[in-house]
C-alpha cells in the first residue's frame, strides 16, 4: 500500500517538474533573446544619443533614445521569443501582439521611471561620470546612458514574469484567459 501511495505521488508530481523544467529553458532563452534586444536596444539608444549631443542639448534625449532604442527591441523581442522560447504559446493571434505590445509599454514606462530615479533621486549618473573611468568610456556610456543600463538590467525579469504571465501563456490556460 506504502509503494503504491508513493508511485502516486511521483506520477502526480512529475507534471509539475516537466513544468518547472519547461519554465527554466524558456527563462535561459528569454535571457538570450533578452540579451539580444539588450544589444539591439544599446546600439540603437547610444547611436542616437551621439547623434542627436550633437546637435541638441536637454535631458528629454535620453528618453527619447531610451524610446526609440526600446521600440527595436521589442521588434526584435517579439520575433525571437513568439518563434523560438514561447513557440509552443505562441498564437498568433491579435490579442497576443495587443497584450505584448501593452507588456513592453508597461515596461517601458517602469524603465523611465527607475531612470528618473537613478539620474534625479539617487544622482547614480553624476556617480559614475565621477568614478575616474577613462574618457572614452565615460563619452561612449555617460551617466545617462548608464542610468538607462542599469534600468533596463532590471526590467528584464520583470518582462519575463509579465510575458509569461500575461503574453505567452501555455495551452492550459489559453481557456482561463
């Protein structure tokens, strides 16, 4: 009877560890494409930082960067994650993109204001410009810049939990929605 009890809970059990073990490679290539729009983001948002120092002046150019740099990321995200880490959710459908869309705004808005924070609160940009790094380093990442990195570090779980949750949900809960 003891044997059978504990086959039981075994076979009950061994769902929720395929779950898990599903939810931990989605994690490994949501970080990976994470990674990627981190890249496309950075690119985006320090080319035209550079670009626009140029010629304006004002603290509404990171924002504007932070934005812009972000709106590609997202492209890039929602191609690589509804085709390869959440192939097996992905819909397909307008409700996914709408609920993406909505998922990355929040982020986006939360990424502004952990920089606001970080630049105007915690003065974390005057910081970093004063750390002694090498000019080049410091004219490449300004304490804007860093400002904006260090945001985006930290909304990348946050998109994660919001996309899995929210966005690409497994078959099972595609009734529950």
């Amino acid at each position: 009877m003891g044997n059978k009890s504990i086959k039981a809970e075994e076979a009950a059990a061994a769902p929720a560890a395929k779950k898990k073990g599903k939810s931990l490679i989605q994690l490994i290539k949501f970080a990976i494409v994470g990674a990627s729009n981190t890249i496309v983001d950075m690119i985006v948002n320090t080319g035209l930082s550079y670009v626009l120092n140029l010629f304006f002046s004002g603290s509404w150019i990171v924002y504007l960067c932070k934005a812009v740099g972000y709106g590609c990321g997202i492209l890039n995200s929602y191609i690589l994650n509804s085709r390869w880490t959440f192939r097996e959710e992905h819909r397909k459908d307008k409700r996914e993109v709408m609920g993406f869309i909505a998922v990355n705004i929040a982020v986006l808005l939360i990424s502004f204001g952990l920089i606001f924070l970080f630049k105007n609160v915690m003065h974390l940009n005057e910081w970093w410009m004063g750390l002694g790094l090498p000019a080049w380093l410091t004219k490449v990442i300004t304490g804007e810049l860093f400002c904006s990195l260090l945001a985006t570090c930290i909304c990348i779980p946050v998109n994660f939990i919001l996309n899995k949750l929210f966005v690409f949900k497994g078959t099972e809960q595609k009734g529950e929605a």
